[in-house]
C-alpha cells in the first residue's frame, strides 16, 4: 500500500504566502521546498510589504526567488545590498536570473550604495543588441568556426552565450538567432534535400502560407508530426485493401502523398477542441508536403446554416492555413445513394419500418444485446423497391430508415446494424428540395473519405468503436479503403464546449452571443484579441497521442502570454487615472518624448508623446500612508515616470469635497541638479489637446473566469457574476492611434497577399454567379483585433470589433485621430501575470 505523504504546516503556510508576490501555484511550492531560501525569501517579504501587494509580475517574483538561493548560498551579502538588489530588480534593471547571480557575487565584494557604472557593467545593467547585429554576430562566429551542420547546433550555442560580447543578451534571443543562421546555411532541420532535379526556387515555390504555421508552431519541436502518435501513422498505400486494386489507384491519384481532410459538421462555430483537429490535419498533411481538404460534413439539413459554413471556412484560414480544396458530403449525394443501392442488393442492407423506440431495443438499449429486426430479412427486391419510396417522398420522417445489415454477433455496437439513410423533411442549403432522404454520418464518413483517396483519416478517440463499421462499409461496397486513426481530444477544464450548453447560454441571454470573449469559442477567442499564432503554439506544445488532453485555461493564457511578450507593442496606459500637476513647469510647457514600443523588439518602432505640466497616474500608483519598502508616489517619496526624463517628488494632494478621495497630487520635477535614480518607475499620460493626447477609452473591458467551477456543467447557477468587469475612462498615451492605423494597413496588405496566394495555388473552379459557396477573401483575415497592445504594467489589450473609429476604416495612411462619434473599447486580452478570478 503506498504511504500517504506527511502534511509539512511550514510549506503549507510559506506557499499562499510566495503566491502573494505573483508566483504561480507550482513556482511557489518548489521556493517553499528549499528551508534556506525559502527562510530567506520569507524575510524578504516580511520586511518588503510591497511586495506581496501585487507590485510585481511573474518575472520578478522568479527573480526574487532566485535572490533568495542566491543569498542561501552567500554569507556575505548584508540588508542594505539585499535590498540594494530588490530595487534594481523591482526598477527593472535586473531583468535575469543570470543578472541577479552576478549582482550578488558583485556584492560580496563591494557594500551598497556602490560604484553605480561598475555595477551596471559587471552585471549587464541597461545591455541591448539589436537582432540585426546579433543575426550578425552568429553569423560571423559559424563563419570563422569549424561548423559543418546541425550536428553543432548545441556546441555553438553554448559557445556564444558565454563569450564577452553576448554574455547578457536573452538566451532565446541568441538561440533564435542561432537556429535562423543554422537555417540559412544548412537548410531546415530534419528535412531532406530535394529529389530529383527539383531545385531550390522549385521547392520555395511550392512552399505554402501552411508550411510557414507549421514551421513557425513546431520549430521549437519539430518532431510534433515525426515522433510519437503521429510519427507511427502508416505511410501513404500501406493501408490494408480488400482489394489490391484499390491500393493502386489510390496510390496512381495521390501519387504516394499525404491527404488528409478536415471534416466540420456546419451546425455551430468552432471551439478552441477544434483548433487541435484543424493543427493535426492541416499540419500532417504540410508537413508531408500533402494536401488537405475542407469538407463539409452538411448531411443534416435540419441544423446547418450559411453562417456556420462561412465561420469555418474563416476560422480556418484565420489560424493560418489553407484548404487545397473546400468540398461537402452532399457533393457526393448521387454517388452515395447509388452506393447505398448496391449494398442493398449485395444483401447488406435492408429498410426498417420500426419506431425509434423500437430500433433502441432492437440495438440493446436496455439489453445490451441485439436483436435482429422484423425487416432484416425482408427480400432484396422489397428493400429496392421500398428505398426508392423512400427517395420519392413516400413516407414521412421516422416512418421507414435504411439500415446496414451487419454483425449482431460482434461485440461492438457500432456493427449491430447501423442506419445508412433517413427520411428528412427539410430543404438542404445546397441541393434544396431535390432530395428527400439524407446519408448518415455512419454511412457518409468513410465513403466520401474513399471518394476523396484520402490517406490518412485522423479524428478523436470517441471514434474507436467506428472504425471497424467505417472499414466494414468500404469493403461491403468494394471501394478504396483509407486508414482511420484517432487520437486524443483537445478539453479545457473551467470552460465549456458544448454547441447545445453554449446555445442555451445565448440563448438564454447569459453571454453576449457566440463570440462573447468569455468563451473559448475560435470567433470568441479572436473578438477577444488572441493571436491565432499563440493558439496553433498552445496546441503544438501539447503534442498529439491518443490520451486527452484536459488543460486548465490557466495554462492556455500563459501561452498566450508568452507569445504576446515578443509580438505585442508597449504602449503607456492608465486604467484609473488620477490627475497630477508638476507646479515648477509652466502651463504652455511641452516636451514631446520618443520612446520605444518594444525594448528588445527595436523593429517595432517608437511613438512620440507629449511630456506637460498634467499628466496622469494609475490610481494605485499613490497612496498617503507611507512606509521604507513602498517605492511608488507618496508623502516624501520620488518616483521615476517610464520614459520621461526627470523623476517627480510629492508636494501635496485635494481631496472630493465630498468623498474625501484624493482627486488631484501636486509634485515638482526634478529637473535641477544631479537627481537620485528613483527605485520605481510608473506609467503616466500627459494632457495635451493640441495632440489629442490622452486617447480616451470609452469601455475597457476586463474578463474573468465566466463559471465557478473548474469543471462546469453549463449550468446557470454556476455563472460567476463578477465575470465581466467593464471600466470606464481609461487613458492611452496618443500613440495608440499611429500603432492602430499600421496595424490594419499591414493586415489589409498581408491578407490581399495571403489570399491571392491561395487562388493561385488551389484549382478550384470559379465560383457561378449566385453561388453562396464560402470562398477565400482578404476581409476574413481582418478584423478590429489585429489593433494589440500591451498597457505597460498593466495587461495585453485589443480593440474590439464594436468600435467605432472612423479614421481606422479609411484606407488612406494620413495622421489618425479621435472624431465625433468615435467609441472605443478595449478587451483586455491576458493579464500579465495569472489571474486567479472573480468569484462570487
């Protein structure tokens, strides 16, 4: 019997504790484990309040930690240098754990306050490299090494990060860099040169936007579609054939390639699961360099509508790959009912005139063993004669079906006589009323993956059973056979995914319809402002085998995160504002400030904000009760504004007469002599109409956990009430609005690429006038939400789609700005460090 493990009480009350400063719930627990730093870390905290108040991100509190081990380690380093380190680190100064190593062992030689430009030097304060020259860097250190391939990729990497020049530069950085120089020079990893006479402009011609998702998704573990569930996959023509036949003319029209399909029922839009089934058999199939359709599964009239078609047509390319064709099951409506008549007459199959009830009882509903039914041995002429009543409207729905006769002696369900046909009364959106009689999916699935010689038939676990049905009809009917292969869905936990709960949630009035960003719907995930780069990297990390995958949404914002960390802009925003007056500069005083929108991504560019005598804090950024381990604004305190080139120091403050908050904070600058470096640095916007700064938002919207639970049913009663928090009135530095032009100038003009791209790869036939069959166009790539952010020290936000910001819809590139009628809202996308929720 296994032990149970011991409750240790000092871990359990040190983890609540370390959480307090930003680690998560697993970062926190492993600081907890070690007495000495732990002991260390507590210290910290207790004499540093502040730092359990939410001043820090998730990066800083790791760097705390790795203070704390570094301290446990060190007999040498007093209060006054440990505290020394937390304001470098809390100022953003030490930005590694590497840096924070060498901030100590610099401190066990010197005491604090120190030689400020040594310090700095000897621990890679205020280090930048631009990619260019770090791209340059490598390039000239494979240069003049002995580097013959790949094989060198580990040597050379350690070899860089520990020379002088790039001793402080991001480790991912050089590692980038590393693996784009390896790239150029010796081709892409693990991919074998071209066969043949097929030259290098042949294979970058042939190269699809596909290619490059996957690359980019999988270039951290290309061996997502080599190793694994995926690597052990059948090569194409290695799936047994009733027939050998069969297996050569399969193998004579796909020419030995990989062919797969992604087969969406059109009845709802797309959830994040889906993402995962979209990665699998697009990706596998680039990957191969194969092709994969889009097919539409429409044979259930009653629940399809043109919307859903358009959505997944859309949601698929928005993730970034396109289909080679766009095809539907009912494409194939003639060939599959002259399919279900030859089954008919081999014997097959046989129309059933039974009640559901009466089918359910014959299948072993409430047995669990079969039946055969009243109709299963009728003549074969009878079945023929009755199936083309049924085709010509002679019975109503339920009253007679056209079953499978099977194998009531296997012990699968899915082999006790199955229904091939059934009797709908509704006009389809395509054949309209041509048809009276629908395939079901049991009978459709594997016969339009044979029409369609698709090699490689990938779908979730649920459809084990199937397999063996979907292999006994192919061979019933004498066609191509192809391979179903199932791995594991794709679940995330405090969420649903259910069409049926979420419908009745709209439905209901619960959400805000089916793209409510507190949904993981793929169109809810989008209006949000997730980049659908981060969601193919989500679900490429989690690798694909046959076991589910129930993920915490937690992890799938983390992700996110991460990939916003080096794509997004940073731009100066204040949620709350409070207004501040600097009384030593005059009313008409203007300095306008360049600063960048990404530190370490120069390419990104920078803005140009005004710098006046108002300007304005977040709310939180002073307080009146002031302490030694509080670095922001407050009675006797100075503090650094991001940017601006001189500190402020508190004079006074008004207060509401009525309210008694503080409404207004008067400081000085400190602009005359040699000021102290603050310890803290805060973001502001200043006043300034004559540039329409701030950009005021009219709704910032923030969104939380929308159920209680981790495990939700769809149940109203565990809606969280404090789901959607909307504020009002924050401000943006006037920046935002050249960030917001560019930002859909360049996704117009990738798009109209993209698109005219995939028209000219894919031979599609030209689509008839009048034809509502979704096809690709450059607006489906477009949206509101290609405007993202990050509000620095605040969280990653997108404009949301119901803006209305007249100059961003006007194609021309003049000087964007605020108008009458204008009404801008903002979602935030992710926090920047965990968010634990509202609850009720």
């Amino acid at each position: 019997m296994s032990k149970v493990p011991k409750a240790n009480p000092i871990v359990d009350t040190l983890v609540p504790l370390f959480r307090s400063i930003g680690l998560s719930p697993a970062k926190a627990l492993e600081a907890a484990k070690s007495p000495r730093s732990a002991s260390i870390l507590k210290e910290i905290i207790d004499s540093h309040p502040s730092i359990a108040s939410g001043s820090l991100d998730e990066k800083e509190a790791g760097l705390i930690v790795a203070l704390a081990a570094a301290l446990s380690k060190s007999n040498d380093v007093g209060a006054t240098e440990r505290d020394y380190v937390i304001a470098k680190i809390t100022a953003s100064d030490l930005k590694t754990v590497d840096q924070v190593n060498a901030a100590v062992k610099y401190l066990e030689r010197h005491t604090a306050p120190t030689n400020e430009s040594e310090f700095n030097k000897e621990c890679g304060v205020g280090f930048e490299i631009t990619p260019t020259a770090l791209h340059d860097q490598v390039k000239g250190y494979i240069n003049s090494n002995t580097v013959t391939g790949w094989a060198n990729l580990s040597a050379v990497m350690t070899a860089l990060k520990n020379s002088p020049g790039l001793r402080w530069a991001s480790p991912l950085d050089v590692k980038k860099a590393v693996e784009k120089n390896f790239t150029e020079i010796f081709g892409v990893k693990g991919v074998a040169k071209s066969k043949g006479n097929e030259s290098k402009k042949d294979t970058k011609a042939a190269q699809r936007p596909t290619d490059a998702v996957v690359e980019d998704a999988t270039s951290a573990r290309k061996s997502v579609f080599e190793e694994g569930f995926l690597g052990a996959l059948h090569k194409p023509g290695e799936n047994p054939q009733a027939n050998p036949r069969h297996r050569e003319a399969h193998l004579a029209t796909t020419g030995g390639s990989v062919w797969t399909r992604f087969p969406p029922e059109p009845n709802g839009y797309l959830h994040i699961g889906h993402s995962k089934a979209i990665f699998v058999n697009f990706g596998y199939a680039a990957h191969h360099n194969g092709k994969c359709y889009l097919r539409y599964d429409d044979t259930n009239p009653e629940k399809e509508e043109g919307k859903y078609f358009d959505s997944i047509l859309e949601m698929v390319r928005w993730l970034g790959f396109e289909p080679w064709k766009i095809t539907y099951s009912s494409d194939y409506f003639s060939e599959l009912y002259d399919l279900a008549v030859e089954l008919i007459k081999r014997d097959k199959a046989y129309v059933c005139h039974c009640t559901q009830e009466e089918i359910k009882t014959d299948r072993g509903e409430k047995r669990g063993q079969p039946r055969p039914c009243i109709h299963r041995n009728r003549p074969i002429s009878e079945s023929l004669t009755e199936f083309e009543g049924m085709k010509n409207g002679k019975y109503r729905p339920k009253e007679a079906n056209l079953r499978m006769k099977q194998d009531l002696e296997d012990g699968n369900p899915q082999m006790w006589d199955l229904t091939a046909y059934r009797v709908l009364d509704t006009p389809h959106h395509r054949t309209h009323d041509k048809w009276k009689i629908y395939p079901t999916y049991d009978f459709t699935h594997c016969l339009v993956d044979s029409f369609e010689n698709i090699s490689h038939s990938l779908c979730t676990t649920e459809f084990i059973a199937s397999r063996q049905s979907y292999e006994w009809l192919c061979d019933a009917v004498d066609v191509y056979r192809p391979r179903q292969s199932e791995y594991g869905r794709l679940n995330l936990e405090g969420t649903i995914m259910s069409k049926r709960k979420i419908a009745a949630l709209v439905n209901g009035g619960h959400v805000q319809g089916w793209d409510d960003p507190r949904l993981y719907t793929l169109i809810a995930l989008r209006r949000r402002g997730v980049p659908p780069g981060a969601i193919i990297s989500f679900v490429s990390n989690l690798g694909v085998s046959t076991a589910a995958s129930n993920i915490e949404t937690a992890r799938f914002d983390q992700t996110v995160r991460q990939y916003l960390e080096g794509t997004a802009p940073r731009l100066l925003m204040v949620v709350r504002p409070l207004k501040v007056t600097i009384e030593n500069l005059p009313a008409d005083y203007l300095l306008m400030v360049e600063k960048s929108l990404h530190p370490k991504v120069p390419e990104l560019g920078s803005s140009s904000i005004p710098f006046t005598r108002h300007i304005y804090i977040e709310t939180d950024d002073f307080r009146l009760e002031d302490s030694k381990d509080y670095f922001r604004l407050a009675p006797g305190k100075t503090v650094g504004l991001f940017g601006a080139p001189y500190p402020i120091t508190y004079v006074s403050h008004k207060n509401d007469s009525g309210s008694g908050e503080v409404v207004e904070v008067v400081v000085k600058l400190e602009n005359e002599g040699a000021a102290k470096k603050p310890k803290a640095f805060i973001q502001w916007v200043a006043e300034h109409a004559p540039s329409g700064s701030p950009v005021r938002v009219d709704e910032t919207r923030i969104f939380h956990r929308l159920f209680k639970s981790d495990r939700p049913s769809g149940d109203v009663t565990d809606l969280s009430p404090n789901s959607l928090e909307v504020i009002k009135g924050a401000m943006v530095e006037v920046g935002f609005w050249a960030l917001a032009k560019r930002s859909l100038i360049e996704a117009r003009r990738d798009a109209k690429a993209r698109t005219e791209q995939a028209a000219k790869d894919n031979k599609t036939p030209e689509i008839a006038p009048g034809d509502d069959t979704p096809h690709a166009s450059s607006e489906q790539l477009i949206g509101k939400e290609c405007v993202r952010f990050q509000g620095l020290r605040v969280a990653y936000f997108a404009l949301d789609k119901d803006s209305r910001v007249a100059c961003l819809d006007e194609e021309d590139e003049a000087s964007p700005c605020r108008k009458q009628g204008d009404y801008l809202i903002l979602n935030r996308i992710v926090s920047l460090k965990e968010d634990s929720g509202k609850t009720a």
